[in-house]
C-alpha cells in the first residue's frame, strides 16, 4: 500500500483514476438520445436510465481494474492497484455495489427498463471477466453500448406510457399494471357490420417494444464502440496500422448514415389526413382516436355502411381519397380516367394526396440535400454535430495508422471515447429533437477540463 493511501485527496484521486470519471460525461447521452429516438422528451424515466447507466459504467470500469491486476502490474503499473492505492477486493466490491445500484435505479423506471439494465449489467461482468481478450470483445463493448441507449428509450416510453394509462385510467376502474398494453376504454371496441363488435386494442407503445425506433440509433452508437475498443487492444503494445484505418473508414461511413434519409423518421410523418369532409386544423389525431372516430360514423348489424362511414374507416387506416371523392383505383365521376391504387399512409408514387379544397395537390420537386439542409435548421444542426463527431474521432485515427505507436494509439483511444457526445448529440438531432443534442453537446467542455487531470485510458 501507498504510504499516501489515507490521505482524504489522494484516495479521492485514486478512486477517479479506477472509475475514469473523465468518461462519465460520454454515458448520459446514450439515454437523451435514446429518448429521442422513440419521440420522448427527457423526463423522470430518462434521469432513471442515466443514473442506472452511470453506475453501471463505473461498475465495468472498477471491475475491468480489478480483472486486470495482474496485466496492469507489467503494463500499466502506475494505475490505482497495481501501485497499491486501492486494494483489489476494495475494486471488486465497488463493481457489486455499482451494479446493485445501477439495476435499482433501472427498476424504478419499470420492468422492461429492468429487463435491459439487467442485460447490460450481464454484458458488462462477462466482457470484463472474459471476453475482453477474446475475439468478441469488441463485439460484446457494441452490445453494451447499443443497450445502453436502448435502456435510455425504454424507460422514457415506460414512464410515458405509465403517466397516460394512470391518467386515463380513473373511468376505467382498476388501475393496469404498468406497461401492460389493451383497450383502455369503450372506444377501443370498434363497431363493424356483423354479430358484434370487433375488439382491436390499440398499438402497443411501452414495454419493448416501443423502444425499437431507437435500434437504429443504437446500432450506430455500437458500431462506434466496435471500433474504439478494436483499437484499443494495441493500445500497450501498438504496432497496427490496418485496424486504425478501418475504424477510420467506419467512422466515416457512420457519419454518413447519421446524414442520410432514415425510413419512420418522426419529422417524415404526414402533419395530417385529408378527407372529403369539412377541412380541419391542426395535427393529425393518435391512429386509436381515428379509429374510434370512424367506429362512431359507421354501420351496426344489418344496416348499410354509409360513405361518411366507409370514408372515415379510409381515413384511419391512411388512405386517401382521390379527387371528387372516390377511392383508388375507383372513377369519381362518369368517364373520369381511374386513379392509380393508394397505399395505407403515404401513398404510391402518382397517388397524390388531397388539398384542403379537395383537388390535388402537385407533386413537390425534388430538392438537394443542400437545399434540405439550408431549409431545414434541425439538419443544419445535425449536420454541424456530425462534423464534431469527425472532426473529433478523424484525426487521431489517422495518426495512429501513420505511427502506430503507444501513444498515439491511445490518444486515438481517448479521441473515439469523446467523439462519442457529438454522435450522441447529433442522433439526438436527426430523430428531431435539437435542444437535446445541443443539451448533449454541452458536456464536452466539462468533459475536455476533466480529461485533463484524470487520463481516459
């Protein structure tokens, strides 16, 4: 032990050096960005999953300390155990207590938000304790990763989806457990020609399976800690020049999906519906009220179904009419030329929709990206942070294949580890929402000052 170890700063020093606190502010955006993906802002779920992440990442890194003592001792001596100023079952215990910690913290934002806290926890001690030196490695760091935005999605949409049902729950009786998805009201019972009605709950929105528009996102994120941690197994030795330039090379086509058109984004939704009816203002209602809407105008047993019936069923299902009132591929008027078949949502291409006095409207032109980009102040932003994110990773990427050496190597280590709050940020952007990957991008000055007296490495 060192002769300084009870001395209060020293032992604070030590400890920040085994829990590398200068990381720490590469981990809350994995839950911002993973709550705006799914079109959530961030709230009491999303502090959940950022607390639950923290402690779990510092419970990865104090047990990556401890299954590395004996590596350390030859490699990197001066680390906190190796050089004796924390024992290693003092390591050992912190990564325990961590962990409980963190799975804690995720079960306060609900059992699906549980469920992946437990599989990163999981992913977690089995690299540390294992698959650090085998060739999933890198693998099982992307899988953390990409689980660690996904927890940041799911426990936004639990805490959500619980905050809607309690309040919409009162009429109906007894309170659901939480994310438990079903009809929720006498709405949801949709009337159709026949015996009786036709039960169709609702889309579901929380547990699991509302977190999956944040997999994108999650995936990008995990195909950027693939490459860090690649090179950062020739970090004590050096010597590779292919590895970095691969990374390099990802890093690029990365930066070029985070640009490009993803399918389901939320700003490509339709602001609205156009029907044959009177017009109407303001956004498009939730699919579950356009549902029940057309339930309302249509037919009971053994009447026929009325064309405000049979239009609103349309409506909700996304098709839209042609001009005049018709159907696809039906003639509005005697001798008009039958329009080309629609598709529920947005269409085929030749099936426009209809302007708000019924004709149609011309199909718009085009435009660059350039001009999209100049049009659009959210794509400007994205495209800015994603700049960050090159300009952050870029650089000592391509020193280290030039001069595959030790330091540069770990200095491309260290650069992959912060490049990570601009791809935060700028996939927090791209899904739409821009204060919170500008919120993001705010923690690379207090990163940078950290970093500065306490190594990432």
């Amino acid at each position: 032990m060192g002769s300084g170890r009870g001395a209060p700063r020293q032992r604070l020093r030590a400890w920040a050096e085994l829990l590398r606190v200068s990381a720490l502010f590469s981990v809350p955006g994995d839950a911002l960005a993973g709550a705006a993906a799914v079109g959530r802002r961030p709230g009491r779920g999303t502090a959940l999953a950022i607390g639950a992440s923290l402690c779990l990442y510092e419970a990865g890194m104090a047990l990556n300390d401890w299954a590395d003592r004996d590596e350390d001792a030859v490699d990197r001596p001066h680390r906190p155990i190796p050089s004796g100023r924390i024992s290693p079952a003092a390591a050992l215990g912190a990564a325990g207590v961590l962990t409980a910690a963190g799975l804690a913290l995720a079960a306060r934002a609900g059992r699906p938000a549980l469920t992946v806290a437990t599989g990163l926890a999981a992913t977690v001690w089995a690299y540390d304790l294992h698959l650090k030196h085998t060739k999933a490695g890198p693998a099982a760091m992307a899988a953390a990763r990409s689980l660690d935005l996904l927890l940041g999605a799911t426990a936004a949409v639990a805490a959500t989806g619980t905050a809607t049902r309690t309040g919409a729950g009162a009429a109906g009786g007894a309170r659901r457990p939480d994310n438990v998805a079903g009809p929720r009201t006498m709405a949801d019972a949709l009337r159709t020609p026949g015996p009786g009605p036709v039960i169709l709950p609702p889309p579901a929105r929380g547990g699991l399976t509302g977190a999956l528009p944040a997999l994108p996102a999650a995936l990008v994120l995990g195909a950027h800690t693939y490459g860090v941690t690649a090179v950062s197994r020739h970090e004590t030795q050096g010597g590779s020049t292919g590895t970095p330039l691969a990374v390099l090379a990802t890093t690029t086509a990365l930066a070029a999906a985070v640009l490009g058109e993803w399918r389901g984004r939320r700003g490509q939704r339709p602001e609205g519906l156009a029907t044959t009816g009177p017009a109407t203002v303001g956004p498009a209602p939730h699919p579950e009220a356009r549902l029940a809407r057309a339930a309302d105008s249509g037919s009971g047993p053994g009447r026929a179904a009325s064309p405000e019936g049979i239009l609103g069923w349309a409506a909700a299902l996304g098709v839209t009419s042609q001009p005049g009132g018709g159907f696809p591929g039906q003639s509005a008027a005697p001798g008009a030329t039958p329009q080309p078949e629609g598709t529920l949502g947005n269409g085929l291409p030749g099936w426009a929709p209809a302007g708000p006095g019924g004709g149609a409207v011309p199909a718009a032109r085009p435009q660059s990206l350039l001009g999209r980009t100049v049009a659009d102040p959210t794509r400007l932003l994205t495209l800015a942070l994603t700049g960050a994110y090159l300009r952050t990773a870029g650089p000592p990427l391509l020193h280290a294949a030039l001069n595959p050496s030790p330091p540069l190597t770990q200095r491309a280590v260290g650069g992959g580890i912060r490049a990570m709050i601009p791809l935060q940020a700028a996939l927090a952007a791209r899904a739409g929402s821009p204060v919170t990957g500008l919120a993001v991008m705010g923690l690379v000055p207090l990163a940078r000052s950290l970093a500065r007296k306490v190594s990432l490495t």
